[in-house]
C-alpha cells in the first residue's frame, strides 16, 4: 500500500519534470507564484501603514483640538473669576471703607 503510493508520487513527478523544458515551466510557475505573492503582501504592508497614519494623524488631531478648546476654556474662567475677585474686593474696600468711617463717627460723638 505505502509502495504503489510512494511509486505512483515518483512516478507521477518523474512524467511531469521529463524534460529540461517541463521542469523550467514549472520553476517558473512557482517563482511567478513568489512574486505575485510578494507583490500582493507589499501592497498589504503599504495600505495597513496608510491606514494607520491617517488614524494616528486623525487621533493626533483630535487631542490637539482638545487641548487648545481645554486650554481657551481654563483662560475664560481664570478672567473670569479674576474679575470677579476683583469686583468682590472692591464692594469689600467699600464695606471697609464704610466701617472705618462709621466707627470714626461714633468715636468722634
């Protein structure tokens, strides 16, 4: 049984590669095979790295706009709550202002 299979393979790759010009067919055929294989996975290589830069730039992008929209925002507030002290020290002034003056006038009467 393991014989007539191991004759009929030997056989069989013995009928095919004859000839000088059969066994170069056939060298070809596997190098054509190769470089269409290797030309199919570069171009694979090329559109994975593309794909992955534009994400990477896209993602890049995104923080960088939030970032700035995170850095105006916090600029806003920090104006705004300094006008705020700023406001909330002058009516404090005043109110200082007020008592000192009103206890000026009662220690003078």
């Amino acid at each position: 049984m393991a014989r007539d299979n191991l004759v009929s393979t030997v056989k069989g790759i013995a009928t095919k590669y004859r000839t000088r010009e059969g066994l170069e067919r056939e060298i070809k055929r596997y190098e054509r095979r190769g470089v269409t294989e290797r030309n199919r996975f570069e171009r694979q290589v090329r559109r994975t790295r593309a794909q992955f830069e534009r994400e990477l730039r896209r993602r890049r992008t995104t923080v960088e706009r939030t970032v700035r929209q995170n850095r105006r925002r916090v600029q806003r507030e920090v104006k705004s709550v300094r006008k705020d002290l700023e406001k909330q020290s002058g009516v404090v002034t005043a109110r200082v202002d007020k008592l000192v003056s009103d206890a000026q006038g009662l220690i003078t009467n």
